[in-house]
C-alpha cells in the first residue's frame, strides 16, 4: 500500500500567521486567552485564544459571489501557506496557461473540516448586518472555497464530527489516497470565533475562566481558540515522481470509533478511545505486545485530546497510562486552546513538526498535575527519540479518532 | 481495521420523513424525544422506518463496533443556532436551555443515532454544500471497504432555514436513511435487496463552470464519475438532475443535455429520455430522496441523480434497483471483481414491513 506523506504545512493560529510561528510558539509556552471583542457576547465567560487582529487576513469578502466567513478566509490562508510548502502550483483558471508538471487537477482533493463553519457570519445577519445578496449560504463552505481557489477537481469534503472534526479529514484523506481516488489531498481544518458556540459551552458550565488547563488538578474546564491548520497529504509514489522538497512525515495509522454513550460525556472506561487508539497504533506498525512501544524506534510522544474538562482528561490519561506508559505528552491545548474542528489538525500540524524537528518542544505550565492522571507533561524542550506520534481527537457525540504519524523514510 | 473489508453492499431499508405533518410522539414515541430539534427526530424516524424495512436483524446480526452511520446536513442546526443567538444577544448565554445546548454542534444531529441503535463502528456528519447526503452514502461505503464496519445507516436530514435568512425560499425539511448490508448477509437473513447504490463527487471550480468550456469541463467529470462506478456506456441510463441556477448548475445540465454538446452528453451515453430536472433546495436532501425513490423503480434500469451547488460541489449517485442485479453500482472496477454473485432475493424477504415496528438495539427511553 503506498504510503501517505506530508509534504506541505500550513497554519493561521493564536501564535500568528504561519508555521514558523506556530514552531516558535510552541517553544515560547507563553500564552493566555483574551476576551472577545463582541459587545453582544452575553456570557460569564468570554474568553478565547484568538488570532491576532494583525494577522487576521482582511479577505476575500467573497469568492465566485459566495460572502466568507472568518473560518473560509483563515482556512483560505493556511491552505496557502501549505500549497506553496509543498510546491504545488495552483490549476489555471481557464484561458491561462497550464504549467508543465503540475498534478492533474482531477486527481487533487480537499478534506476539510470545521465545527462551526462559517456561522460567524449568519450571526452578523442575525444582528443586523445585511446579506450582500439572497443567495443561499450553507454555513459549511471551507473545502468548497478552497476547491475553488485551487482549482481542485476531486472528491471536496467537509467531515463535521465536531472536535474531531479535521482529525476524520485527515484520515478520510488518506483513505482517498490509498483507495486510489487521489494523488494529492489537501486537508485540515479550521474553526472561528462563533458567539452562539461559546455561549452553549458557557451555558454547559464547561468553560475554565482563567485558562486552558489539560490535565491540571485545578482544571475547570476548556478554553476555545481558533485558527487553521492545513496539511498536504500527498501518495509517495507523486511525491516521488515531482520530487517533493521536504516531507514532514508520514500518516501512517489511523483509528475510529463511536462511544454510543451519551450526547456531550466521554463513556467513562475509554473502552472506545482505546479502541481507536489500538487500531491506529497497530494499523503503523508501532504498536508493542502492551502497547504502544516507547522509544527509539517507537512511539515518541502523544498529542493527547485533554481539553481541561473534569472526566475527558481522566479517561483519555487512564487509557494512555494503559497502553502507551511513561511516553510523554504535549498539549496543543494548552498552548492556544481548543480549537474545535480544527484541533485534530492543529494537533497533526504539531506531531508533523515534532518529527521533522525531532524535538519535543516544552509544556506550557498549567499548574500542579491532577494526580488522577498519570501522563507525563514535560516542562522542557527534549530530543524526540520515537520514530511515530500519536494524535487523539474526540467529540461530543462520543465521535473518537486516533491518527499515527511516522517519521519520514530516510 | 476491524474486519475484512465489504464489498457488494446492498439497501436493505428505505426510510423517509416529510417535515409537513411530522409528529414526533407517532414516529418515535411519546417519550423522550420533545426536547430534540427537529432534523433530529426527522432522521431518527427515518432511520427507524428503514431498519423497520430491512429486518430486526439487519444491525444485530454484527456487533456494534461493526456498524457505522453517516448523515448529511446543511441546515439542520442554522434556525436553532438562529433562536440561540436571539437569546444570547437579547437576555445572555444563561437563559440557553442546557437540554438544546449541546446542539450547536452539528454533528449532534446524527449523534442520538448511535446511542439508540449501538452504533460504535464510526458516526460521520458531512456538511459539503448540496452533496452531504450523497456524501454520506459515499463515505460511509468507503468506511466500510476499508474494514471500519460491516453495516451503514446513512442518510440526510434538514430543517427549514429561519424566515429572513438567505435561502429560506428554498428551505428543504425532512429527513431520508438507508440501511446498507452485504448482500449475502441480506440473502442470508432472508431480507429483500432493493437495489445498490454508489457515489462518486468531484468538485468542478466555479470559475471554470463560468467559462465557455464549463459543459465540457462539467461532461468530462461526470463521464470520469460513471466510469469510476463500473457504468457500462451502452447501458440506457435514466437521470435525475438535482440542480440551481449558478454557473455551476448550469454547467452540469448543459452536460446532461444531448443539444447543448451536439451528441457528446456524457460522452455519447444511451440516457432513457430527457433527464428529468429537479430544483435544487437550500440542503442536502433532496438528492437523496431521489435516490430512495429511484431504488423503488422497476428492476433493472440503472438510474442516475446528479448534483451539484454553486459552490462547486458536485456528486453523481448510480442506483441499480431491484434484486437481480447484474452491475454492481458503486464499487470501484478492482473491488466488484472480488464481489460475490449476486443471487436473487430469497421470496417472501418482506420489503414493505410496517413502520411501527419497536426500535432495535435501542438501549435507553429517555434523555439524559
């Protein structure tokens, strides 16, 4: 089966524009969440992870007479970023000139996923600004302007499995890959400010007031962020053939499944996570007799789902504890928050560059570890000495996804 | 995975929802539904009418890490949201009700699903523009031949878009399931095949939709897509076009029409008549709904629906109705050559059983 690599990144986050910055910032572990500047956001706690103003790309307003919403434009910029890391040139409009060498454009797809889509702005029609026309606007256009900005003609998907919405991107773009329906998929996710997605998770008394706190004993609940994260998933036979600059790594296992429990709480054994996991893990190769193989040659480190709510943090840490012992840990959230349907991607954006770096950048500090989860946070930057990352992302829903990212072949 | 993988899926189960004149206490019970928006209940009654169709057995017969869901949406949670935002605006976040809270997600919609029926193989929620119901049909059978599960419920669902919002015009409400098996599963628990279906989507870029190559760039794509579903061109094929008035709509019944491109509609393709045009909604449905009432054509015929939006999206679905089915619909070449013969539905596999037949798998009576 040919393998699925990554040869592009791209990102639009809390650290700023671009993946540079997103690296330093993850060194850096210096990040607080601010309050929205939405005077109509009536709730206790207002407080998000936001993309700074000044890297807020200022349009399109509209493409081929669709208005965008901020998750259509952030995903338009780090699909972008991660088109031109991968050296792919975009498909001529018509009447211009096809470029020699390019992928043919039936064979290039987009997954990608976003929880909220582009509810920002029906909320803005909602109080008072007026539609630019009577068109109809399905909230969950993100793949679909990116198709159109690229010129991509296969298989355009939005998977919308909440929080582990861009997780399931990810792998059903490497599904397209190995059944052969494309050569290139771009995918990701990304997610924005949504003032009626806040104000549920505040109503649900599920927002922390201070800051995003995984696996901390004060923890009270999660933080949102937003932003983009934009992978190019890439068949290494056309890798091979267009001689790719850089592959960040491969996606080398995924893992799904559902709890069937209840609408918003984990099932609390993770029988279904574990499941996930297990299948992820076997699927690349790197699982041990035990578990997950810790280690040179193993798995290196996990990028965990830990939102900083009181039951997720223990029940993904009993699992991990279980099957991946003594593997550390780094948490996206705690950096620039929960990003929703784009934490899957933001979190496969950090395993991608982990391994291309090989070094585990620090923790942000949350405070005293809550000692019902026993999964090791390191303070410090480390040599990363694992040949695979894994990735978890979960969802109201009881929606599970496990993805395994390896090292690139040398 | 979790098993090997399936091919030669067949639908076993169609169930249908119309918005006007739903009860809910007479689709789904008095008890434990009040508080679930509407796109919800529509799509749990008709998943409930389709496995009513398909048999007691047709998801008990597999564990429940063997059985996957899918359902298509794009409007399902726009009025809530909208009624949502009124209250956080007007009097604060407080006065949310927590029951509907959790609902801004749009994956909840499907959500209930899996609890009443087990269902812990995979949940997807698609929301791509028009073509998510085709959709979830698409990835859903490609959950399953890639060993996910062994059985599908997928389907769409919508709700009516709030008065005022953009599209409310053309506002789709109502929901369709199919339940998918393999068909010597089918044949074997004595249910009736009704015919299988497969999807392919592309997406054809609105600026080349525009642009005076648009039909042929647009005939192109679905002739890739039939061929990719094992259709044979010399097979009369009836179509159904589910489409708006964009460029992108326009492209594609330009390409379905024989005029338009002097005899190269899909690539000289024997169509049976002119294809019939459906408008286009503002959601996902009815593209599948056309589906549900294509599989109950008479055998044989093999039938296409096509759809696309404005946006780009665009998906064909190939329906091979009945039970004696000679050309798998679906499959891509490598993995109808591994299916099985197909053999005729045993007689007596009752198709048309009731709808008020008690909820399989069902674990729990209320919300919690």
């Amino acid at each position: 089966m040919d393998d699925v690599l990554v040869t592009g990144l791209g990102a639009l986050s809390p650290l700023g524009a671009g993946v540079d910055a997103f690296w330093r910032g993850m060194h850096k572990a210096d990040t607080a969440p601010t309050r929205v500047p939405d005077p109509l956001a009536r709730m206790d706690h207002p407080l998000m992870y936001l993309v700074p103003e000044a890297d807020v790309p200022d349009g399109p307003e509209e493409q081929d007479g669709l208005p965008l919403g901020r998750g259509s434009r952030f995903a338009l910029a780090a699909a972008r970023e991660a088109v031109a890391d991968a050296g792919l040139t975009v498909v001529p409009g018509p009447g211009e000139r096809p470029e020699a060498g390019g992928p043919d454009p039936r064979r290039v797809a987009v997954a990608l996923s976003s929880g909220m889509g582009d509810t920002d702005l029906h909320e803005g029609w909602w109080t008072g600004e007026a539609p630019a026309s009577g068109r109809w606007a399905p909230p969950f256009p993100l793949a679909s302007v990116v198709g159109g900005w690229f010129g991509a003609q296969g298989v355009n998907t939005c998977v919308s499995n909440a929080c582990a919405a861009s997780g399931y991107a990810l792998s059903v773009g490497a599904d397209l890959i190995r059944s052969g329906e494309a050569d290139v998929v771009i995918a990701g996710g990304a997610e924005a400010y949504s003032r009626v997605a806040l104000a549920c998770f505040n109503r649900l008394g599920a927002i922390d007031p201070e800051r995003c706190r995984p696996f901390a004993v004060e923890r009270r609940g999660t933080v949102f962020g937003e932003g983009a994260a934009v992978l190019v998933l890439e068949s290494a036979a056309h890798a091979r053939a267009r001689g790719v600059r850089t592959v960040y790594g491969r996606l080398a296992g995924t893992g799904w499944s559902c709890d069937a429990y209840h609408a918003t709480a984990p099932e609390p054994s993770g029988e279904q996570i574990e499941r996930a996991m297990r299948e992820a893990l076997r699927e690349a190769g790197a699982e041990a007799e035990s578990g997950g193989e810790s280690g040179s040659g193993g798995l290196g480190f996990v990028i965990p789902h830990g939102t900083g709510t009181a039951l997720n943090d223990v029940v993904e840490s009993r699992v991990l504890d279980a099957l991946t012992p003594g593997t550390p840990l780094y948490s996206v959230k705690a950096l620039i928050g929960h990003t929703g349907g784009a934490a899957g991607a933001f979190a496969a954006l950090a395993a991608g560059l982990v391994l291309h770096h090989r070094t585990l950048p620090p923790n942000v500090p949350v405070g005293e570890p809550d000692p019902e989860c026993a999964v090791p946070l390191p303070s410090g930057s480390a040599p990363m000495t694992g040949a695979y990352g894994l990735v978890n992302a979960y969802a109201f829903g009881g929606n599970n996804i496990s993805l395994v990212f390896g090292e690139a072949a040398a | 995975m979790n098993s090997e993988p399936v091919v030669g899926l067949v639908v076993t189960g169609i169930g249908t929802v119309d918005a006007d004149g739903f009860d809910f206490r007479t689709a789904l019970g008095r008890h434990g539904y009040k508080y679930l928006p509407a796109a919800s209940q529509y799509f749990l009654a008709a998943a409930k009418r389709a496995l009513a169709q398909a048999g007691p057995d047709a998801l008990e017969a597999v564990g429940p890490e063997q059985r996957g869901a899918a359902v298509g949406t794009n409007s399902a949670a726009v009025a809530l949201h909208h009624r949502m935002d009124r209250t956080v605006t007007e009097t604060g976040a407080g006065d949310l009700s927590p029951v509907t809270a959790p609902y801004f997600s749009i994956n909840l919609f499907g959500s209930r699903l899996a609890t009443e029926h087990d269902l812990k193989g995979f949940n997807l929620t698609l929301t791509s523009p028009r073509v998510a119901g085709l959709e979830a049909l698409q990835t859903g059978q490609r959950a399953l031949a890639s060993g996910r599960a062994r059985r599908l419920l997928a389907g769409a669902t919508e709700e009516a878009l709030p008065e005022g919002e953009p599209g409310a015009g053309l506002s789709e409400a109502g929901a369709v399931a199919l339940v998918l098996e393999p068909e010597p599963a089918a044949r074997s628990r004595g249910a009736a095949a009704l015919g299988r279906v497969g999807v392919r989507s592309f997406f054809l870029p609105p600026k080349a939709a525009a642009s005076a190559e648009g039909a042929e760039h647009a005939a192109a794509l679905l002739r890739d897509a039939l061929d990719a579903l094992g259709h044979r061109p010399d097979r009369p094929l009836a179509v159904t076009a589910v489409l708006d008035g964009s460029p992108v709509g326009a492209a594609m019944a330009a390409a379905l029409d024989e005029k338009a491109l002097g005899g190269r509609a899909l690539g000289g393709r024997a169509l049976v008549g002119q294809p019939e045009r459906v408008p286009a909604g503002a959601g996902a449905l009815e593209p599948v709904a056309r589906v549900a009432a294509a599989l109950g054509a008479p055998e044989g015929h093999p039938h296409a629906v096509v759809t696309a939006a404005a946006e780009g999206n665009a998906a064909v679905c190939l329906i091979t109705p009945g039970a004696r089915l000679d050309a798998p619909a679906g499959a891509d070449a490598s993995a109808v050559a591994e299916a099985p013969a197909i053999p005729e539905a045993p007689a007596g596999a009752d198709a048309s059983a009731g709808s008020e037949q008690p909820m399989s798998g069902r674990r729990r009576g209320s919300d919690r």
